[in-house]
C-alpha cells in the first residue's frame, strides 16, 4: 500500500481490532449498562496489544465506548484507576485514528467514518462479540485537539458496514499471530 497523494512516504499497514471475555459490570442510571471486554488491537508490522476490561456502555438499542464522549476520554461513572486505563484506551484509538487520516491525506477527508475509523472497529468487533442486535453511538470532534464541539453519529443495527467487516477479522485468540 503506498500513501496517497501529500500523506506520509512511510508504510501504515491497516489497523484490525478483535474482542473476548465480554463481561456485564453493572447497571448504571437511565437503562444504561455498563460492560468490559477485553481487545486486542494489531497493525502489522507495527504492535499486537491486549486492552483488559475496556469499558463499554449499553442503552437497550446501542452500544459505545465508554467515556468517549469527553475531550480527554476520561470517564468518571468507574474508580480512578479504571478511569486512568479507559483514558489511555481512548487516546490510543485517537493516535491511531490521527495516523490513518494523516496516511490517507487530503483524499482521506471525504470518506465516510474517517473521523472515527477506529472507534467504529472496536465498537463493531464488541457488538459482533456480544451477538446482540445493537447499534453503534460514535462520535468525534470536530477539530483534532478536542476543542470543537462532539458530533454523535449513531448507526442502526440493520445498516451497518462495520459488522460485517468485524466478523471478518481473526479471532481475538488468533489475531496478530503468523499463520492465523
């Protein structure tokens, strides 16, 4: 893969994400649920990483990354401890969003998802886990430093592209490893 026109000359091979061990953590106000997985993340060439108990937070038709929603990821519904391992979650996803969009140029900004590339594959590899009917609730900001406002982005169950590439990838066990 070479990069597109004024992106970066070096080699970003894609990013797969893949989720075990979904566990429910506790109701929390509204109908809202709490839930960890664990995911790994893994570009080729580059890292396979393990995230243990990566918060997620479920409405009866949606489901999200908990504490996405805030500038600098950190939620405050969990003790400080888990909140400090969700905020590097976050600013992981976001560095590598940041790569792909930096990799993708200014041909990149047009594509649907672009904004929140890997925010939506850990989402979508979550509810593919989960085996429930659930949508997507994503967002992004709209200037990279956080400063602008959020913008949500939900997706319905039944119109969504990125479940059907989550249940392409590898297994979490499989993932990341030669010959998989």
């Amino acid at each position: 893969m070479t990069a597109a026109a004024g992106a970066p000359e070096h080699t970003l091979t894609p990013i797969l994400f893949a989720a075990a061990n979904a566990r429910h953590r506790e109701a929390i106000p509204l109908g809202f649920h709490l839930w960890s997985a664990d995911i790994k993340a893994f570009r080729l060439g580059h890292f396979c990483r393990v995230f243990k108990n990566v918060l997620f937070v479920e409405s009866p038709q949606r489901a999200m990354i908990c504490g996405l929603e805030f500038p600098d990821g950190r939620t405050d519904i969990v003790p400080e401890a888990q909140a400090i391992t969700q905020q590097q979650f976050i600013q992981f996803l976001r560095e590598e969003t940041r790569k792909n969009r930096e990799y993708l140029g200014p041909d990149g900004a047009g594509l649907f998802g672009v904004e929140f590339i890997t925010e939506a594959m850990v989402t979508a590899v979550y509810i593919a886990l989960r085996g429930e009917a659930l949508g997507m609730l994503l967002g992004h900001y709209t200037d990279q430093d956080g400063d602008a406002e959020y913008q949500w982005i939900s997706l319905p169950y039944e119109e969504n592209e990125w479940l059907y590439h989550a249940r392409s990838v590898p297994p979490f066990e499989k993932l990341g490893k030669l010959n998989a």
